[in-house]
C-alpha cells in the first residue's frame, strides 16, 4: 500500500511538471519566434492571420531550412491561424467564413497554399513532419513566387494592395489574390 502511494505521488508529480515544463518551453520558443496577429478590416468584412515569425539568423531558407516540395506549417510554434468573418474570393475559388489554419507547400518557382478546417495543437508530430490532415483541406491555390528587393529577415505575412495576402522571407515572396464582396 505504501508503495502504491509513492508511486502514485511520483506518477502526479512528474505529470504537473511536464505539464509545466511543456508550457515554459512553448514561451521560450516563442522569444525566438514571437505571434503576431494582422488584420484586415474593410465595412463589416475582416480577415486576421496569427502566425509566428521566426529569423533567418545567417539560415539558407528554403530548400534547406524550409524544404521544397514538404507541406510548412508557414510560421513556427503552432500552425499558423487564419480567419475570415465573410466568404473570400482567393484566385477564382471561395473560402467560406471560418476558422482555418495555413500550410504551405514552397517550390523554387512557386507557392501551393492550403486552407485547411482542422484545428492542430502544435502543427508538427513527434518525428518532425507536419501533422496537416488532408483530408480537411478546404481550398489550395498555387502562386508564383519572386524575388523580395531586400532580405527579409523575419518572416511576415501581411495584407498589400487593397487585401492580397503577401508571404515572405529571406529573398522570397508569394502573393494570395483575394477579393471580398463579390459573391
């Protein structure tokens, strides 16, 4: 009995420390790669993105650090979030309103983009691979890519020309069609 009691005690101890301790690193990794959130708003239409933005830090980007050709959760830390209150136009498809997270599939000349309905805890699994679901994708729109004019050091996703979505990093860029209001 008495052995139950330690074991039991040592079971809850190391449980709450690893939930602590899995807490702490997350906040950790963040310093290296903080969230951001951006926002669009246009009327009573708005779209917001929270991703993390790690550095290049001297890195060879993609290709390397990024794979071509390998689904990127787009960001670090968890799967990048994206949020519209009204259905987007992307290329000539339409995203419903919703919740989605982002992944993208980089190519030397271009971007695979992917809309996908599931929610991921942290977006990779224990051997390092994506944890996107496929079966979830909702909408994948390719684009271009071209060349940034100056290094882009933290990866940032911003809203450009009236509401195009813009990916970049190190020397890359892609650019999201969108349009609102037209359906």
């Amino acid at each position: 009995m008495k052995a139950l009691k330690w074991i039991i005690g040592i079971v809850l101890v190391l449980l709450v420390g690893g939930y602590f301790g899995f807490d702490y690193m997350k906040q950790e990794t963040k310093k290296h790669s903080p969230q951001e959130t951006i926002n669009y708003n246009a009327g009573d239409f708005s779209m917001s993105v929270t991703y993390s933005r790690p550095y290049k830090k001297g890195r060879e980007i993609f290709g390397d650090l990024v794979p071509y050709e390998k689904v990127w959760r787009t960001g670090a830390n968890e799967p990048t979030i994206f949020k519209c209150n009204q259905t987007v136009t992307i290329g000539d498809q339409d995203l419903p309103a919703g919740t989605y997270t982002l992944w993208t599939i980089p190519y030397s000349s271009q971007w695979t983009v992917i809309w996908n309905s599931k929610q991921y805890g942290w977006g990779v699994g224990l051997d390092g691979e994506p944890s996107r679901d496929e079966e979830y994708d909702v909408l994948k729109i390719n684009v271009p890519t071209s060349d940034t004019k100056n290094t882009v050091e933290q990866f940032t996703i911003d809203f450009q020309y009236h509401v195009n979505m813009r990916m970049a990093w190190d020397d890359t860029q892609v650019m999201v069609p969108m349009m609102y209001g037209y359906n």
